[in-house]
C-alpha cells in the first residue's frame, strides 16, 4: 500500500487516511468504472464499490524514449516536468522549469 511514498513520510499519510477514515484496500486489480460503480478484484474475487466520485492518483514513469535519439540526431532538446524526474513530481516546479527553458530559447 502506498509503496513508492517517501520512507520519511509515507507513514504520516497513512496516518492522515486512517485518521479520516479512509478504507485501505491491498491486493487490488482495478477492473473498470461503470454505472453500478468500481469494480474491482481483491485477492482474486470481484467486488463493486457502489460510488459517486472517484479520485485515480496514479504514479508517472519518466518517459525518455525520445530524448537519445532527438539528441543524438543533432536536435535541441530539453526534459522538464515528469519526463526530467517524475519521481518527484510538482506542478510548479515543472511550469517554472517551463517558464525559464522558454525564456532562454
């Protein structure tokens, strides 16, 4: 659960959920989002969760498939945002990166 959050603060967060209330699941494969709800399948056996909204935070990978070859072809090329390090991720950081990269071209 949670298992990429930062060793020093993925406990506060759990901690935070849990404080809320928050149902953690484990073991779960995402099936699909319908009318009836979630489905989904935990430990091998279908549920639905009859729900009104859902929040889907999900990871990033740095995508970089592009950036040797651009390069390497003699293009001007720049990572910023998720593509640089996605790993920490931060929508101001990637716009400010954004910002100065087109101030400079």
């Amino acid at each position: 659960m949670g298992k990429r959050l930062g060793k020093t603060t993925g406990w506060i967060h759990r901690l935070s959920l849990k404080h809320k209330q928050v149902q953690m699941l484990t073991g779960v494969t995402y099936v699909r989002i319908d009318d009836e709800g979630l489905h989904l399948m935990i430990e091998d056996k279908p549920h639905v969760l009859a729900v009104d909204s859902i929040v889907i935070c999900t990871g990033q990978i740095e995508l970089r498939s592009l950036f040797e070859p651009l390069k390497q072809a003699g293009q001007s090329v720049h990572l910023i945002g998720g593509a640089f390090k996605a790993l920490e991720l931060d929508a101001r950081h990637a716009i400010d990166q954004a910002c100065r990269l087109a101030a400079l071209i």
